[in-house]
C-alpha cells in the first residue's frame, strides 16, 4: 500500500458492551450500515461482555466476519461465553495484559415440572449449540488437550498469556484511539 493510499484509508473506533442478545444484533446491524455508509475500513471495536445467548453471537459472529471492512477486535477487560466466539470475528485480536477470557458448554434450565420430552428438546438444543461453538472456536484457536478437558467440564479461563500462547489474540496492547478520535458506543 503506497503513503497515499495509507492516509486515504479511514478507521473507525467503537465500544460495544453488555449482553449478546437480539438488542446487541440490531445494534451491530445499525453500526455496520453507518460504518459502511462513512467508508470506514478498518473498525476497531472494544468489547466487553460476559456473554448471552448463542444464537445471538453466532449470528454477530458471521455478520462481523464477513463485514466489508478490517475487524480489529479488543478485549479491555472480560469476554466470556458467547462472547469470545463474537470476539473471533475479528481478523485482528487484541487483549489489555489485565483482560480474561472464559469459555465453556451451554447451559439452560427448564421450567418446573417439565416433562421428558422437553428436557430432550432442550438437551438436544444445547448440543447443537455447543457443536456449532466448537466448531468456530477449533477454526480459530489451539487449546491444548488439558484446556479442552477442562472446557468439557468446567469454565475455562484463559489469562492474557493463554490467549496468546493458544492464537486467541495476536498481541497485547490496549484499545487507545488516537487523539481526537471520534469513539462511537455502539
């Protein structure tokens, strides 16, 4: 890329906090048009989330990835369940050295009294999430064979240092936009 082009390329910066839900979905949807409307190329988006529900993320997942522009994804602080998968999308990723991570199987609970037949429905559903999950998470990442022992049982958290060292994130750093960025909240 020549100076020139360089300095015609536009970056956007961007927080997006909360749960992963059908509100943060639209809310991506709107950010995106307008991203795409001003020509920005590159979106650097801060996010932090302890997660939500999974067809949610996977939808913002798929949206993000495949987004007409450069995704530069942070972690500042917490990202976890759902959220990490949404934190995939970026091309880029990149943690505070004080950020965590956390991964780990679906959960739901079932009404009182529900008949077998629906906890099958509900098993079965948290089943095909979990195996859509992995999916992504195997595309992107390398945990080692105790990590994915541990991500069958349990919460896997992952230190900064992990996230390195399994490809999560590509380095360390903060989000710091420069000096009289616009930041927008998404």
């Amino acid at each position: 890329m020549t100076d020139n082009e360089h300095a015609q390329r536009r970056d956007g910066y961007f927080t997006l906090a909360g749960d992963i839900n059908s509100d943060m979905v639209r809310r991506v949807f709107d950010a995106l048009e307008k991203m795409t409307a001003d020509d920005v190329d590159t979106a650097h988006i801060l996010l932090q989330s302890n997660g939500g529900y999974v067809s949610d993320g996977i939808c913002l997942y798929n949206t993000l990835r495949n987004a007409p522009l450069d995704l530069v994804m942070y972690n500042g602080g917490a990202v976890a369940s759902i959220a990490v998968t949404v934190f995939l999308a970026g091309q880029r990723r990149i943690a505070s050295d004080t950020a965590r991570f956390m991964i780990h199987k679906s959960h739901a609970t079932a009404g009182v009294g529900a008949r077998p037949e629906t906890l099958q429905i509900i098993a079965d559903g948290l089943m095909a999430d979990d195996r859509r999950t992995e999916a992504i998470l195997r595309r992107h990442i390398k945990l080692t064979q105790r990590m994915w022992d541990v991500h069958a049982h349990s919460d896997l958290h992952l230190s900064p240092q992990d996230a390195l060292d399994t490809r999560l994130i590509e380095r360390l750093g903060d989000f710091a936009p420069p000096r009289g960025s616009r930041i927008v909240n998404i």
